[in-house]
C-alpha cells in the first residue's frame, strides 16, 4: 500500500515510523530539510522535501497511486488543503489532522463532500480520554468499545489484593458467573498473555476487558477502589487542557493554572465554569497555595513533558490520589508506575491508534494503542465461514501473542472463555502483542 504522510513533524515522524515496521511504501513530505534527513537516518521510507498543499508536489509523490494520503502538519489549514487537494488529484483516502473540534461537528459540514475521508484531531481525543480516566479512577488506563458494552480496564495489583498470588483459574472458579477476562499482564517490563495457570503477582499491571457488570467485578478482585472525585487541578491553559477543564466541569470542580497573564484572563471569559489561577506551573510554592494537597485529580497538560512529570510527582507527594501527565516522548510511557504517577498519555499514541484502523487489512473495525505497554486491542467483525465460527475458541489455534478477549452479539457484551463459540457478525476485541498484529486479521475473514 502506497501511504503518503505530508508532515514530518511529531505525529507525522511517530506514524511513518510505525507504517514502516508494516512493510508499507511510505513517501514522507516535509519543507524542512533537516527534519527529513532525521527521518532518514534511522527510517526506511522515501522522503520528499517540498510544500504539500502544491499540487505540483503531491503529483511528485505519485498522489494518484497512494492508497491513503494523511495531512499532519503543524497548520490545521494547510491540513485541509491537503487532503482536498490530495482527493481531487487521486489519493482512495485522506485524512486531516486538525485542532479545532468545530470541524469534528458534522451538523454543519460535509468533510466528505469535501474530499476528506476522516478528521483526525489528537487534543480532542486525548481530552476524551482524559475524562474516561477521572470516571473510571480506579484504573490507570480505560478503553470503551461497542458504545460501552466491551471495556478494557488497566489496574495495578497491590499486596493483599485478592488475586494475587492465584492463578486466573482458581480466580474463575470463585466467581459465579463471570462477566470479565485477564488479557494481559506487565510485569517487569515483560508483557505477557495469560494462560489459565498463570499467577497474578503484586505489582503486576493487569489488564482486564469486561462486560457491563464486570467492572465490578474487578474492583473487587483486585482491591482497587474508585475514587471520590470532585476536586480537579488541570494544569495549562493548552488545548487540551481548556478542553478537558471544559468537560470535566460539568461533573467536578475544576480549578486551572495558566502561567501566560492574558492568556488567563482570555480563559477565564471562555470557562465559566473553571477557576482560572494566572501563576508558574512550576512553582511549588504556588501549587500550595491554591489546595494542591486537597485536589482529588491532578492533570498536567502544559507543552513541556518535564514539567508535566515533575509537577504530578510534587501533586503525588502532597496526597493527590489521582495523577495524570501529558508526555511526548514515548520513551516516558512505560516509566508511569515505577516512578508514581498514574497515566502517562502520549498525541502520538493517540493518534497513530485513530489513523491505524485505515491501514489495517481485513475485517478491523476499531483499534487502540495501549499507554501502559507495547499492544494494540483490536476490534474485528466475524465473517460468515471465517476459522472462528467452526467450532469452540479453544479449539481455533489462534496466535500464542493473542488472545480474544471478549464479544458484542446483539448489542451486549460479553468475556470469551475456552468453550465460547462466536458466530457471524459478532463484533471481538482481540489484545495483541506487535509481533502477532499481522497474524490475527485472517482468522475473521
């Protein structure tokens, strides 16, 4: 597949980095030249240094062959152009990364008419998912699928927890009708598939996908107990922090810290319902002063990833019990836990996950990136004849780095166990490792 990323920068570098590992023909376009030698040196994709918005430039690119044409410049404008363009000179599909949510309301325009397949817009979606950790606070990542009835729920594993030290057999036999199953373990740096011998341990990060009523379940399971949220420091006056101070009011009381003076002010008219605190982020002192140690969530969203880490570590040492950081070196992700904060979220991850289901062959409905550690859950629909509607899941030699997790069957949810039998149209989560990704998508076709 012919791929053309118009953008080198951090979200178009991150997805012709991940596109390569696919085996796909990648032309890469960029103005700046010593982003393209960067990419270069270390990527095997082609590279074309020029302005993407010139037809003249996306014709040298082979516009007309490519597949999928993803705008991911710096400039939301330029992105649109792009992928209009891009449209009318032949790329199948286009995809425009944006900033602005407004273009995300199809109520008042037609992207499609306009020859934009998808909008792509990292903040909002980082700010959705911002909100799904407060409400789910127990957990230090959370996914919904299927409008909620299938979740993925990431929990670390305390002493004393009643799993561990069991198998997730001897679990599955405590607990009269299950509604959840372990997909996943990291442990150590290692990520693991579960088998029904394998022993939870203390300190474990387990992830779990439930129905409705298993979230419950697991709660109770692992001793994790959600929190009694209602006091929220956001800290940045960013996109995503404006955005995510903005949903979050209308459920918490949301207090924001913004260092710029008339960017504050500006804040302050646009959310009403948010205290705004004009102050140095960085300033310890300051934090004090506005109930740093009171807050129920802390959120760090400003443009430096440092600063984000370090100011959660100072909410964590005064006795916030809910941390949230915005890091983007990816680098950062798997430190989360051993360093004491909750969840480290990554743009990139988030919208490499959205772009990723256009490049995915087969079936795949719907896919995401984990934050916690390096697996995808995949969303697949059962095809009529597929392997999988021959007979029970535990009889399908389904791939050792895989493992299907659960089924939506008229609309409601439901964990997969050994003797499940999946029929035609069910909607499957699958969680999987990066070396069986490619391996998965022809058991549902």
């Amino acid at each position: 597949m012919r791929i053309v990323i118009a953008g080198a920068g951090e979200v178009g570098n991150h997805l012709a980095e991940l596109l390569s590992n696919e085996a796909q023909d990648i032309i890469l376009i960029d103005r700046d030249k010593f982003r393209l030698q960067q990419v270069e040196s270390h990527l095997d994709v082609i590279t074309l240094r020029g302005n993407a918005t010139l037809p003249s430039v996306l014709e040298q690119a082979e516009i007309g062959k490519a597949r999928l044409l993803i705008a991911a410049t710096d400039s939301e404008t330029s992105n649109l152009a792009i992928a209009m363009i891009g449209k009318q000179l032949g790329a199948k599909r286009t995809i425009a990364r944006i900033s602005n949510p407004e273009f995300l309301d199809t109520r008042r325009i037609d992207m499609q008419q306009l020859g934009i397949d998808a909008l792509v817009s990292p903040e909002t979606l980082v700010s959705e998912e911002i909100l799904q950790l407060v409400k789910r606070s127990a957990a230090f990542e959370t996914l919904d699928f299927e409008n909620g009835q299938l979740t993925l729920i990431g929990v670390l594993l305390e002493p004393g927890a009643r799993v561990v030290d069991r198998s997730a057999e001897d679990v599955a036999a405590e607990v009269q009708d299950l509604h959840f199953l372990n997909v996943a373990i990291s442990r150590g740096g290692e990520a693991i598939i579960p088998r029904r011998d394998t022993v939870f341990r203390a300190g474990d990060k387990a992830y779990f996908i439930a129905g409705p009523q298993g979230v419950d379940q697991i709660y109770q399971l692992t001793g994790n107990k959600p929190l009694d949220i209602r006091s929220i420091m956001v800290l940045g006056g960013s996109r995503i922090g404006v955005l995510a101070a903005k949903k979050l009011s209308r459920s918490y009381h949301v207090k924001l810290v913004e260092r710029d003076r008339d960017k504050a002010f500006e804040l302050s008219d646009q959310l009403g319902d948010v205290m705004i605190v004009n102050g140095d982020c960085r300033d310890v002192d300051l934090l004090e002063e506005e109930g740093v140690g009171h807050m129920d969530a802390f959120i760090a969203v400003t443009g430096n990833s440092e600063t984000n880490i370090m100011s959660c570590l100072v909410a964590k040492n005064h006795g916030v019990p809910k941390t949230i950081a915005l890091v983007e070196n990816i680098e950062y992700i798997n430190l989360s836990m051993n360093i004491g904060i909750d969840t480290l979220i990554n743009k990139k991850h988030v919208a490499a996950s959205q772009i990723f289901r256009y490049v995915r062959q087969g079936e795949l409905i719907n896919m995401a990136n984990l934050h916690g550690m390096p697996a995808e859950v995949l969303e697949f629909e059962v095809a009529p004849g597929s392997k999988l509607t021959r007979g029970r899941v535990r009889d399908v030699d389904f791939p050792r780095a895989a493992i299907i997790g659960g089924y939506v069957r008229d609309g409601k949810g439901h964990p997969v166990f050994g003797n499940t039998e999946l029929r035609p149209g069910d909607r499957v989560l699958v969680f999987c490792l990066p070396e069986s990704v490619g391996k998965v998508a022809p058991y549902f076709r």
